[in-house]
C-alpha cells in the first residue's frame, strides 16, 4: 500500500516507507530525510487524550518520580548544571515544557533559585505539581497557551518532542519564548539505536507476532515522531535555534523494568555503545543574540 504524506522536513509530499504497522497506524519513513513518523497523522487534542489517560500518568517510567530518592534528584541536578554552565542562574526563568509533577522545577527552584514555569497536557501531573511542590503550572499546549515573547532563559523538554502533532510549529513558538542568547534543552530517544534496528528485524520475521514487543518498548501509542540526530537537528535549525551541544547517550539500566528484561538489554546496549548507537539523544540549542 502506498503511503503518500507531507514531510514535515521536507515540505513536500512524499510517499513513504512503511516500517511496521502496529495497532494505532503505520509506521512511516521519509526517503529523502529519513523522519519517521505515525501514519495517519493525529491531532493535537487526540494525543492530549492519550496523555489524560491514568494508564500513561502510571506508567512504570515514571516510578522514580520521588524527590526523597538521592539519586532521582542527582540526575535533575546534573541536567540543570549542563544547560546553564556558564550562565547567571539565580533569578533566572526557566520553562519546563511537559513538566509532569514538576521534580525538574522543584529542585531548579530550591537548588539554583531559579524562577520556574512549567506546562503538561495532563490536569493530574499538573495538580500535583502545584499541590505537593507548590509550583506554576499551566495545562494545554504550549503552541495555544498565549505566553510572553522572549520571556524564558532556559526551555527545557524531556521526552516531549516525540509526542507532539506538529514538532516544528512546537520548536517555533520555543524560539518565540526564548530570550537572546537563552537555551533549550531535548531529548528524545535516537531511532538509529541499535535495538531498532533489532525490533525491525523480529517485525519482518515474525509479522505481528513481534508486535506485543515493538508496542510496548519501541513505537508505543504516545509517540508521533521517532528522530535520528540528523533529523532532529535539521528540525532545530531550521527553527532557528543554533545546536551547541548533541550527543547519544545511554538509557540507564538501572531504570529498566524487569530483571529479564535488563539481562537481555545489557548485552545489547554495551553493543550500542561500542557502535555509537545509542538509545537516547540529547540537544541544547541557543537563540542567537
């Protein structure tokens, strides 16, 4: 079946390869940039329903959402002391876009006395985040919330891109809110990984009998966009935000699910590793002064 759709890459209508076809649609490459993306296209208020859902907010990703854990809030901590190396911090505005229950913000605020603003989708993440942490949080998308130009310092987005309708109208109304010379921090999980690579391999083996795997690990319900470095930094430049960091790093396996599943994956990712084709990918963009 020909799939014919716009890149939103390249701007033109291509007709795509299909990489798997899972519950929810197909999964789509483009063959001039290689963006991967779900097929047909769902709109942002269908995606906003999928985040609502308790089954995502109590996703076993999330267990480690506790701020008492040393080692949950290290990892905040040296986050915040990469994106802001070199920069006054104290005072300084801070945007977390898809915040959740806010940890991000919370030890931003108590530990760099930074002033912190965070936006989600899901009514429940944010009522916590204001009722436990005592933060600002706003819900909605951030491309339809009408919030000052050039407003924030740093912009900081955690796994979020992936799950937007539209990651350029996204990444525009980012630059709009940065201030000259402030940054944005993504990450995002790296489709070259080689356990993609693997995935795809058991889908053309096995069909559909590879699906439960490929659902739950690697193309889940929640994700729209799946981006390689070379297409998430086209998509950041061609917002007009200057890349000054990219890099592949590692999932943590200690924050795997499953003793068999993590016996399973180390050997895979010291592969990864060795190959430079790691599971995650991380980018910090400036706006130029």
């Amino acid at each position: 079946m020909a799939i014919q759709t716009l890149c939103l890459l390249c701007k033109r209508s291509m007709e795509m390869v299909e990489l798997c076809r899972p519950s929810f649609g197909s999964i789509v490459r483009c063959p001039r940039c290689g963006l991967v993306r779900v097929f047909p296209p769902r709109l942002p208020e269908q995606l906003a329903r999928l985040h609502n859902d308790p089954e995502f907010f109590n996703d076993p990703y999330f267990d480690k959402r506790d701020l008492s854990q040393d080692s949950f809030v290290a990892k905040k901590r040296a986050l915040l002391n990469m994106l802001t190396e070199g920069c006054t911090v104290k005072g300084a505005r801070i945007l977390d876009i898809g915040c959740d229950t806010g940890s991000l913000l919370t030890v931003a605020r108590d530990e760099f006395g930074m002033v912190g603003l965070g936006v989600d989708v899901s009514h429940h993440a944010a009522r916590i985040a204001r009722e436990e942490y005592g933060l600002q949080v706003l819900v909605g998308q951030i491309t339809e919330l009408k919030l000052p130009r050039a407003s924030f310092d740093f912009i900081i987005m955690v796994d979020v891109i992936e799950h937007v309708a539209d990651p350029a109208a996204f990444l525009s109304k980012v630059y709009q809110l940065l201030r000259n010379g402030g940054k944005v921090y993504i990450s995002t999980s790296e489709h070259d990984a080689l356990v993609n690579t693997i995935g795809l391999t058991l889908y053309r083996l096995l069909g559909t009998r590879a699906l439960g795997l490929l659902e739950k690990k690697l193309y889940i319900p929640y994700h729209e966009f799946y981006f390689t470095q070379a297409t998430l930094a086209q998509l950041v430049r061609q917002s007009g935000l200057q890349i000054v960091h990219h890099a592949k790093r590692e999932f943590p396996i200690s924050d795997i699910h499953g003793i068999l599943l993590k016996l399973a994956l180390a050997p895979i990712f010291a592969v990864q590793r060795f190959l430079g084709r790691q599971t995650l990918q991380e980018l910090v963009g400036i706006k130029a002064l």
